[in-house]
C-alpha cells in the first residue's frame, strides 16, 4: 500500500465553500488519504455539512479546535497535525480546490526523488470555473530557494507543498500560532532556512478561489500588519546570517512599507505596537541618516499626516 496522506483543513463559516474543497479530495485519484477538518468555532452549518460527507467517506475527521488554544488558522492546522497519522501532510484551505491527481503526482515524484517535499503550480481563479485563470506564481525553481523565497523571487503558498512528516518533525516545524498574516511566508521560510529539499511538478495542482473573504485575499487589519511585519523581522533579527544582502534588502524594505502603513492608519493600532516597530526597524538601520529618516518618516505622519518622501528615500537605501 501507498503512503497515507494526511491533508489538514481549518475552517471557519466555509459551510458554503468547505464542501466543493473536500470534495474535490473525495474525487482523488489516490485513494490512501485522510482528510482533518478542524472547525475553529463556524456559527454556520460547516458541521452539519461536513458529517454528512463524513457518513459517506469515513476518510474524513471533523474536529473543533480544543478552547485551550489560539484562535485562528495557524492553531488549527497544528491541532490538526497533532491528530494526524500519516507520512505525508498536506495543508489546505477550506475555500480552495484540488486537481483530481495532485496526491498521486506529488507523491509519485516524492517516492521518485526522496525530496523533503513536492511543490506544484497554484491557479488563482474567481467564480464558477477554477480551470480558467491565472498562476499565482510563476517561479518555483531556485538554486538559493531561503533567499529566493524571501526576496519573492520564487513563491507558493500552503496547499502546493505535500511534506514528508518526518522532515517537519526533524525540526520541530509548527505554524506560529500568534500570526494572523504572513503565516505561510514565515513557516515556509522556516522550511527553507532548514534546507528542506523540494521537487516541482510545473502543473497547476491546486486552484486557489479569489474572493473578498478569503484567507489569501482577506481584510487588511492592525493585527494582519503587524503579524506581516513580525514575520519579516524574525528573519532579519534571528536568522540575519543566512540571508543574502539581496534577501535581507527586500526585507527592509517591505518593514519600512509596513511601518509606513501602521502610521497611515495609526489610529487603529495601540501606541505600544507602534512604538515596538519603530524601535524593531530602527535596530535595523545600519547608518545614523537611515535612522533620521526614519524618525522623520514618523513625525511626518504624526504632525502631517504624510511623509512617503521620507520612505520612499529610506527604502533606497536598504
């Protein structure tokens, strides 16, 4: 028998999407799978919906998130894992669809190569036909893939990847649990700064739903701002000597475009959050004139209400 594959679905008030995504695992062509739903507190019919296809498929587990944990996603797909049993993990999205052979390829070419992981083409695609759209990310392939992923050169989100268990529980690989954004960069960078080998099938596996709702395409907030810029900051302040100067560069510059939008909308974010990242940013700074722009840069919106002069010559500096 194949390998078992474990796919990792957390949901919330997807009772009108989560169906079409697990049925599209339901239709896999490989057949040794199991599928963790973890519900993290639906006010819908997610649950009701889910049984049902749980009475058809005892392939399926439906769980709800223990009160003991974070809210959120990340803890959600960690509970998940913990509940899992097989060799393979594939975390997903309860708002996004499956190519009916993605498991058997990825796995095909895992049990082929022996790469830590296998990572395919997603499709972004919005209303009824998933087939007809775009490539999320063009580039996947990387002779420096840390370095890469973190300037953006290559990029692919959370339900590409089929991982071998084994290699996530080498390092102890787990979603940060208190990010509300950026979540995928961060664990994905962890991956990859721990040299995890990676294999591409250059086909669109997974196509990814485009809507004002979605986890991808979701609500910019404070708390979404500030996980963005803490996952960044953790590579430059923890890991800052793996990362090439063309890495850490980008970096910079995205925790000064960051910064730059927490002081635009300032009023929604506490003052100690705003103090933490000027202080975060500014041990950053190399120069005494990077770290005067960048207190001009918050003064200027502090007394102005503008100041993207000061960022824009602050990120030409990084």
């Amino acid at each position: 028998m194949r390998p078992l594959i474990s796919i990792i679905i957390p949901t919330f008030n997807r009772d009108h999407l989560i169906i079409d995504t697990i049925i599209s695992i339901m239709n896999q062509s490989y057949n040794n799978w199991e599928c963790i739903v973890v519900d993290d507190g639906s006010s819908d019919f997610t649950e009701k919906e889910v049984n049902e296809l749980i009475a058809i498929d005892r392939r399926i587990f439906y769980y709800k998130r223990p009160q003991n944990r974070e809210k959120g996603a990340n803890a959600c797909r960690n509970f998940g894992y913990e509940m899992s049993k097989g060799d393979y993990i594939n975390f997903f999205d309860s708002d996004d669809l499956m190519h009916a052979d993605k498991l058997d390829l990825q796995m095909t070419m895992l049990e082929k190569d022996q790469a830590d992981f296998n990572v395919c083409q997603t499709l972004v695609f919005s209303g009824e036909e998933h087939t007809v759209g775009e490539l999320r990310f063009p580039f996947l392939k990387s002779d420096d893939p840390l370095n890469d992923f973190l300037a953006h050169k290559i990029k692919w989100l959370t339900q590409a990847p089929l991982i071998k268990k084994q290699s996530l529980n080498k390092f102890n690989l787990k979603f940060n649990e208190k990010l509300q954004q950026s979540q995928e960069f961060e664990f994905i960078g962890r991956m990859l700064y721990h040299q995890l080998s990676y294999s591409i099938i250059e086909k669109p596996l997974v196509y990814l739903r485009k809507h004002d709702d979605s986890i991808t395409y979701g609500k910019v907030t404070s708390p979404k701002i500030i996980s963005s810029f803490n996952a960044r900051y953790y590579f430059v302040n923890d890991r800052n000597s793996a990362l090439s100067l063309n890495a850490r560069s980008s970096l910079c510059k995205e925790l000064i475009a960051l910064y730059t939008t927490a002081l635009k909308n300032r009023k929604s974010f506490k003052r100690q959050d705003l103090a933490n990242m000027y202080e975060r940013l500014r041990n950053e700074l190399s120069s005494n004139k990077e770290k005067e722009l960048l207190w001009c840069l918050k003064i200027s919106f502090k007394y102005l209400d503008r100041g993207e002069c000061f960022k824009v010559r602050l990120q030409a500096m990084q």
